[in-house]
C-alpha cells in the first residue's frame, strides 16, 4: 500500500457552525477503498501544509467511503482551515491509509464511550462497530451547547439511540454529565473510552483512578491542535542510541523526537503530540520526565519506554533501544 493515495471528495455538509463533515470515495470507480476498525485515523495531506491526522467516524469495516468530522479551531491556520474554506466537492486529496492507535479491545463484557466535543468522531465509530455486534455499550457524549453538538440526527435515528446520553454545559444540572456515578463500581470486564480535547480526557482518566478502574481498561485519545509546548525550566539533555553509542543533543527548546530525526535515527511518528504511541521508544537506562498521554500510570512507574515526540530526560542523558 502507497503511504498516500488519491481520494475524491463527494460530499461536505456542515454538522455544527465550527464542525464539517468530508465524505471521500476512491477516485475511480473500480478502485477500492482500505477496510478499517473503529478507532482509526487517516492522515490528510494539503500541498504546503503540515499533514493532520483525522479519525474516520463512519461505520467501520469494508466500506466504499470515508466520513470525516474537521473542528475549526479558532487559532487554526493550516488543513483543518484549508478544508473549512476552500475544499469542495470534487476536489482531490491525499490521504494516508488507516491507521488505529485507539482500538476497541478485545474479550470485553461492556464497553462505557466517553466523548468530548469533536472527541465524538472516533467514539461514534465504535458505538456502530458495538452496535453491529450487538455488544453490551454506552455512549455519553459532551458538548457546551446543544448547536455544538454534532451528529445529533444520526444518533437519533440509529438503532442504538436507547444507548446514548448527550449533556451540555449550558443546560440545567440534570442534563449535565455526573462523571462520578457514570464511572463508579467498575465491573469486571468493562472497559472505558474516552476521547476529547485534553481537559476532558485528564478530567475522565483522574476519575476513573479514583473510581478503581485498572489502567489496563481504561484507553485514551486526547485531541489537539497544537504542537507540543516547551516549559519553563526545560533544560537540554543527550540521547545515546544503544544499538549504535550515537549520542544526539536535544536542545531545550526541541523536542527529543526533532533531534533524532535531524541526526538521522529513522523513527516512526504519527500525531506527534504524545497520543498515538507510534514514536515509542525502549529506555535502556535513565529517567524519563513522561509528558504522554499514551502510557499508563504503570507503564510511566516502570520507565521502561520513552515517548520521544513530548517527553524528556529527568537526567542528563538517558539511552534508549530502537529494536
């Protein structure tokens, strides 16, 4: 499979003032477009522009087309804005194949979906895949106001509507999300989804470890727009590559992943912003200062794995493994 491939944009309609929904079939008629699992994403790509990652919300599995939900974010200056203003139908864009670093998981009794705003794209998708199925499931969905909520139609009119909850923030205190007697008395076997901006997924993941749900239940997807943010008192470290006895600076104003591609490391990268987990990396030896969102508070204690595209060294050098 190419890393890109050409799709052709067949219908674009708006869902909410701030979120438009793409759909993209394969530009010829014979061609066929990659199956998918819900959870995934496709990165697009726009001729000078940064490539950006978009989860397919959909129903997964062998599908003639591609749905994609774009939030226009106020600050945003590149594709999300691109494709707001100027892509139409018939255009062409490339794409990526799907990719899915957030998957449902396997053997689960009940599955409790959890989205935030635009966080609803992936999430939907796996209320469909659960729904198909005729698995045991949940969906609470959050927005700040009803006209901010997408999908509304869709949801109403599937055959799961009597497994959703939508809250607003503006609406009294009984349509608002009382995360705590969602998230109390974990079952075994149940496993808990949450995707939003990054505010809502800490909210969620803090309650759900005061609630007693295992790491290993719960899965995360935070959304973001922006490219990781250096901190006051970052400081500049090495990273010695074990395989090798490469040592490579990163400056503190740099990320370790920047460094290591400038030097040359061939490392895969996705959303480089400490989500998808595809940049990972093996610590050989030294502390990590863990700014991820992928790891879990186990995986972080155990400092066996570096995220390189966000976290830093704790010391002054840390070695990491590539195989």
């Amino acid at each position: 499979m190419p890393a890109t491939f050409a799709v052709k944009v067949t219908r674009k309609w708006n869902e909410t003032p701030d979120i438009c929904v793409l759909e993209l079939h394969a530009v010829r008629e014979d061609q066929k477009l990659p199956a998918f699992e819900a959870g995934a994403h496709v990165e697009v790509h726009l001729r000078g522009l940064p490539s950006r990652q978009y989860s397919l919300c959909n129903t997964p599995g062998p599908t003639d087309c591609y749905q994609l939900g774009i939030f226009l974010e106020p600050e945003s200056r590149g594709v999300s804005r691109a494709i707001h203003q100027t892509v139409e139908v018939g255009h062409t864009l490339d794409i990526s194949p799907p990719k899915n670093h957030f998957p449902l998981a396997e053997g689960a009794t009940h599955s409790l979906l959890l989205a935030g705003g635009i966080g609803v794209t992936p999430v939907l998708a796996m209320a469909e895949a659960l729904a198909s199925r005729s698995a045991s499931f949940d969906f609470h969905y959050c927005t700040r106001s009803a006209e901010r909520m997408a999908f509304q139609t869709r949801i109403g009119q599937s055959g799961w509507r009597q497994n959703a909850h939508l809250y607003f923030d503006d609406a009294p205190d009984d349509r608002r999300l009382d995360l705590n007697a969602v998230l109390s008395s974990p079952a075994a076997g149940t496993h808990l989804y949450v995707c939003g901006p990054s505010g809502f997924v800490t909210w969620v993941k803090q309650a759900a470890t005061q609630s007693g749900w295992p790491d290993t239940h719960v899965h995360s997807e935070s959304f973001t727009g922006t490219a990781v943010e250096v901190q006051d008192g970052d400081r500049a470290f090495d990273v010695e590559i074990a395989e090798t006895g490469q040592i490579i600076h990163v400056g503190k104003d740099q990320t370790a992943l920047n460094a290591l591609v400038e030097a040359g490391i061939d490392i895969p990268s996705s959303c480089e912003a400490g989500n998808c987990g595809t940049c990972q990396t093996m610590v050989v030896s030294g502390a990590i200062d863990h700014r991820d969102q992928y790891l879990t508070a186990a995986e972080r204690v155990a400092n066996k794995s570096f995220i390189p595209c966000c976290s830093r060294a704790a010391d002054d050098m840390i070695v990491i493994g590539l195989e």
